[in-house]
C-alpha cells in the first residue's frame, strides 16, 4: 500500500479527490484504483508540524541571556512538535509505520518549504521506506492525475530539502545569536527589550530605517517655475521655462525676472519633435508582482495577497502561487485558448473578446521553457471561475490574474510622446510636453491608470506667435516617500538597488535578493509583530524601535542587503546540487562569532540620542494613550502619550523627533514630572536614577541651547 503526505488537509483532500475514499480522523482510506492497486492512505500536516528546538533544550546554561553564552552553536539541530500539533503528528507516524506501507508519496507543496515540511517528519519519524514525490503545479483534477502518472524519484527533488533545511538552520543561528548579542548589549545602556534580528529582516529593516532618516535629515527648500502661455495662429499651449535641462529657479528674484523679460515678447517653435513608443503587455504574473499590484491597486498587504492566492490555488483555480517566474512552458501555453474560450462566456470578461492575438505560443515574452525554473508564472487553470461567484477578496485577485493572462493575448499599446521647444525673444526657452493614445491594446484589459493624454495642437518648427500670459510658480522640494507595502516587497527581490515591480530580468541576470517569493511576506509581517514597522494607510513608518536597532548595528554585515542577497544565491546553489550544505553551515557559524564581535565592539561608541524608547509599561492604559501633557519643545505639537514612551503629535506631519523617555536610567518618569519639564523647564530632585550598581538623584533640565533635556545635580 502507498502512503500519499500531504502539506495541508484542503490539499490532501483535493489530491484523492479523484477516488473513491473514507474519510476517518486525521487521514483518509484510499480504495484500489489504477494509482493505488493495493489502496492506500492520504494524510497531512498541519503547515510546519515541527520547529527547531530552543537553546536550552541543548545546553540548560543557553536559557540564560548573557554575552558569556554566546555563540550558542548546537553540534546538531533537533526537531520539536510545534504546539498544538502532536496529534496530527502521530496520525502521520502511525500509518508511516504500518507494515503494509510499503511506499510513501511526498505530496507537500511543489517547493523549498514543502520539502522541508514532508521530510522532516518523515526523518523524524525514523521510517526509512521508498519514496517517490508528487510535483504539481495546480490542483485541478488533469493535473493531479498527470501528476500521479509522472512521480519523480525523491533524489531529484533532494537537494531542495537540502536548501531549506540549511535556511532554517543559518537563520537559527543567525538570529538567536544576533538577537541576543543586541538585547544584552542595548539593556546595558537602559534600553531593556528583546531586539529580534536576522539574517534578512534585519538588512530588509536597515532600508527602511535608511529612508526614514533620509526623510529626517531633508530640508524643503522654496524653488520657483515660469509657467508661459503662448500662441501660435490662434493655436494656445503652454510651456515651462528650462535651463540645462532643470526648470526649477532657486533665485525669486531671477525668476521674476524671467517673466518680466518674457511679457508681451515674440515667440517661435524652434523645434517640435514627435516619437512614437510602443508598450508590449505586462509579463505574466509572479508572486512578487502580484503582491506589488494588488497593494498599488487594492492596498492589499502582501501576507494578504499570498493567503488569498493560496485558497485560490487549493480551489485548483489558479497555479502555484509561490512562483519567481513570469514565463510558462509551451505545454502550459497549449492550454491557454481552452481557457480564454471558457473566460469568454462570463461578463465581466466579454468586452475583450476576441482577442486580437489568437496565440502566444511562440512569443517568447510569455513562452519560454528555459525560463520556467520549479514552477511557472501564476495563471488561471483550466478550471476556470466566474469571479462574481467568489468572496470579494478572492474575486479581486483572481480578477487580476485572469485579465494579466487576457492583456497578454492582447495588442501593444502606442503612444506619440510631442516635445515642444518654444522661444521667447531668441532667448528664454521653454519645453511643452504631451502624449496621444494612439491604440490603447491591452490597457483596456487592465485596471486603468490615472495618467490622461496631454494635447497640443499641431505645431510645426519656425512657426511664430506672441507669449499671451507669463506665470510664477511657487513650490517646496519634497523628502523621498516612505514605502509602501507593495515597494517592500520589490525592495526586498532587488535587494535594495531597484525599485522597478516588472520585468526585474532586464536589470538583474539572476534572481537576487533578500528573502525568497515564499518568504517576504512573512518577514513584513514579522517586522509588524516585532514593533519595528507601522503601517498606516500603506505607508511604512520605521518605529522607534527600529531606527535604536539599525542605528546599533550599524554597518555591520548583519545589515547588508548585498551579503544577504549573496547568501540567497549560494542557498539557491544548494538547491541546485551546486554548493555544500556543510560548508555554508560552517561559513554561517563563523559569521554568528563575527556578528557578536561586531557587537561587542561597536557598543562602546553607541548613541542613541534623539531616539528614546521603552517598552510599554504597565503606567500605560487605553484611558492615558494619546493625553496630552504640555508643548513639545521643538515645535508647535503637543506631547503625548504614545505608549512607550511621550512624544510630539507632529512626528508623522513634520518627522519632528521630540520625545521623553518613560523610563531613563531604571527611573520611571511620571505623567506629574513630564507635566512640570514641559511647562517650567525643570523637574523637581527625583531620586531613584541608576548607572551600574549605583543609584543617586537628579533633576531634569530643558537645555534650550542645546535643545536635549539633561540632568543637574543641585542640592
């Protein structure tokens, strides 16, 4: 008899679909048929069953959080049941060891985290029994039963076990002994919390911090635009005056100047250049580039994305979700006319049928079989779904899916992009740009974009005519913007160098980056969770937390988005059968002693000022968070109670960065002694301030020159 694992109990179900079975608790009895002569068994995980074990189950003095103990480097990673999970797991060894198992499948998810998923529990459990591994795309009933008819041998999807176990192992070691190392040594100068960091949320945070301060550190400067109306034979436009390619004047005075010049002068076309540009459609869909546009389109996080992706997938409505490809085999791409004749009985699709391009299946731009790595793009299977029939949010997602794979069959889109270059007395230039739509193509298909043509009228050069109005334009140069969501997750494929969500093959020749398809949205949630991101109304916002821990590490390797993107490359080698697992674990705890030198060594130059945080203490309740206390120092804001710690409303308006600690030197600051430093300048003699074992008393002090609150010890 066969033993068939799956990863989730939705998938084990979908898999025997086929067949008929009995249901019992926790499996499901397979009857003979042509895939399972003798029957057979289905059973599943529960997502991750097991977990590496903590540090003390290795060493009991690893329980303690001290610099001693550190590096923790087991000689050999163990495997814990994961809570609330034992009894499935049993379920799972019970039928592993049944005599009359002769043959296991490995049905967990096409990917690294299946692998690791299925193996584990089967090495855990101590069977050694042959096994064969079912690698599908879809779970739509021709693929599930190809699927059963082509099983892989265990060897050839071995070394991507390989990969992930070695993944979860590096970051273990990583992470435990970085996290330690941070929250010992940042308790030592009275920031007290637990500081997680890692092998690629740390360096994913290091960007964002590194905007955050970009923002902080921006001074708006004025700037002016001369704005010119002209006229050419009763045919008006407009144009911005430009110098050496820049139309912003830092200079009011030069500027108003310019528009005295260019009153009531002559005016001539001294050039008028027209270029068409042809946009082909959109690639077909990866995670990443779905993640990105339903957060641009919906504001969906990417986590949401992924979950919504994955029902759809179990629904066996779209492919594999965790896909890094945006290209299909020629196999997939036979399928595409079945499909889009089934879309085309639905209404919300109608409109673009049929479609101008009958097939793709010799457009390389789609169909490329060298480019299709463990799975291809995210498509709509066969089985195809009217989207009204689904929940909203699942109706969302699958609705872009479908029309990416309908743009695709689509035409190009055209545009003539005009250029005028306008002069004003022989002297002031000014540039006049506009765009036509020439054939709109698959833009009709997608959702479409804000940006509208701009018309100028037929002009050609050595035309002449009068500047009928000249305008000042005041303005204020902007700081860079905070990411949102769906940027985070092309700044974590990038590793940082590019922020461009489509066709990354063209900048990068291999796949690069901090964390995989599967993993990114699951390390933003994480950063959430940890209290170093907000996210209000999809902008990311670095906490205070945040900007303490990156401000520490500093340029440590532990915040290099180029080391890590390294890392992800040798691990994908693994994958491959191409590099040694031991040798990147070695090359890792090497790196783990590294870290915490690192450490050790730049806290003695550590300052964090300006960047007060505590955790949330119990003087915090829903009746005191948001009161306000007094007038913030810096600026017209209010201070209040954030939580952790009393800082200015204004923070998220002008990145004003007044703040007053909770607790500061082991002394907890009351709402009382924060009430008087904001009003009179000065504290009363508190006592209960600590350094090292010492303990005295002192009084806060606003230092206006300096513009920091001190201590002063008066009498």
């Amino acid at each position: 008899m066969k033993l068939l694992i799956a990863e989730k109990p939705d998938q084990g179900i979908a898999l025997v679909s086929q067949f008929k079975t009995k249901k019992q608790d926790g499996f499901i009895i397979i009857e003979p048929n042509k895939w399972f002569p003798e029957g057979g068994y289905c059973t599943w995980a529960v997502g991750h069953l097991l977990q590496l074990v903590q540090p003390e189950i290795y060493n009991s003095t690893w329980k303690k959080w001290t610099l001693g103990n550190l590096p923790i480097i087991p000689e050999k990673f163990q495997y814990e049941v994961a809570k609330g999970k034992s009894k499935q797991l049993q379920v799972i060894y019970k039928l592993l060891r049944k005599k009359e198992v002769t043959e296991i499948i490995h049905g967990g998810d096409a990917g690294r985290e299946g692998e690791l998923i299925i193996r584990s529990i089967i090495q855990t459990s101590g069977v050694q029994k042959p096994m064969k591994r079912l690698w599908i795309s879809s779970l739509t009933p021709k693929s599930i039963l190809e699927g059963f008819d082509n099983l892989l041998n265990e060897e050839n999807t071995r070394s991507l076990y390989y990969e992930a176990y070695t993944r979860a192992c590096a970051d273990w070691l990583v992470g435990m002994n970085a996290s330690r190392a941070y929250s010992i040594l940042l308790k030592d100068k009275g920031i007290s919390d637990v500081f997680s960091a890692g092998r690629v949320q740390t360096p994913t945070l290091a960007l964002i911090v590194k905007r955050e301060k970009e923002i902080k550190k921006f001074q708006s400067k004025p700037f002016w635009e001369v704005i010119g109306t002209f006229s050419m034979s009763g045919k008006e436009y407009s144009g911005k005056w430009e110098q050496d390619s820049e139309s912003r004047i830092e200079n009011e005075e030069l500027a108003r100047n310019i528009v005295k010049f260019c009153e009531g002068k002559l005016a001539e076309i001294q050039t008028a250049e027209r270029e068409r540009k042809t946009f082909e459609p959109p690639l077909l869909f990866n995670l990443s580039a779905i993640q990105a546009t339903a957060n641009s389109i919906f504001k969906f996080s990417p986590k949401k994305t992924l979950d919504v992706l994955q029902r759809l997938y179990q629904k066996g409505i779209v492919s594999y979700p965790r896909s890094d490809s945006n290209y299909v085999t020629k196999g997939e791409a036979e399928t595409f006319p079945e499909i889009l004749q089934k879309l085309s009985r639905f209404k919300s699709y109608q409109e673009f049928f049929p479609t101008p391009v009958i097939s793709i299946m010799n457009n390389k731009r789609y169909v490329n079989d060298k480019k299709v790595t463990d799975h291809y793009a995210i498509i709509p299977t066969e089985q195809v779904k009217d989207p009204n029939t689904l929940s909203a949010d699942e109706s969302k997602i699958y609705d872009l899916v479908v029309r990416r794979l309908i743009a695709a069959h689509h035409e190009a889109a055209i545009f003539d992009y005009t250029t005028i270059t306008t002069l004003v007395d022989k002297r002031a230039r000014f540039i006049s740009k506009g765009k036509q739509q020439i054939n709109e193509g698959w833009r009709k298909v997608l959702y479409k974009q804000e940006d509208e043509d701009v018309l100028l009228p037929q002009l050609i050069e050595g035309e002449y005519g009068e500047v009928i109005a000249v305008q000042l334009k005041e303005g204020k140069t902007q700081p860079p913007k905070r990411y949102t969501e769906g940027q985070l997750i092309t700044l974590m494929k990038t590793a940082g160098k590019y922020l461009d969500n489509e066709e990354l093959e063209k900048v990068l020749n291999k796949t690069e980056g901090l964390g995989t398809e599967a993993t990114r949205a699951g390390i933003i949630t994480m950063l959430k969770d940890r209290n170093y991101i907000e996210v209000e109304k999809n902008i990311v916002f670095a906490t205070r937390k945040a900007q303490i821990l990156i401000e520490a590490i500093g340029d440590s390797l532990l915040a290099s988005p180029e080391m890590t993107a390294k890392w992800e490359q040798r691990l994908a080698e693994i994958g491959q059968g191409k590099s040694s697992p031991g040798t990147f674990m070695e090359q890792t705890k090497r790196l783990s002693t590294k870290l915490i030198e690192d450490a050790k060594g730049k806290a003695v130059n550590w300052n964090f000022e300006g960047l007060e945080y505590e955790v949330k203490s119990k003087i915090t309740t829903k009746f005191t968070l948001g009161k306000k206390l007094g007038k913030c120092k810096l600026c017209d804001g209010e201070v209040i109670d954030k939580g952790k710690f009393y800082g200015c409303s204004n923070y998220k308006k002008t990145s004003c960065s007044f703040t007053i600690s909770k607790i500061l030197l082991g002394k907890k600051l009351t709402e009382s002694t924060v009430i008087k430093l904001l009003n009179s300048g000065a504290t009363n003699v508190l006592k209960g301030f600590k350094k090292g074992d010492k303990t005295f008393s002192a009084a806060l002090v606003w230092n206006e020159h300096e513009k920091k609150i001190s201590l002063t010890f008066k009498s």
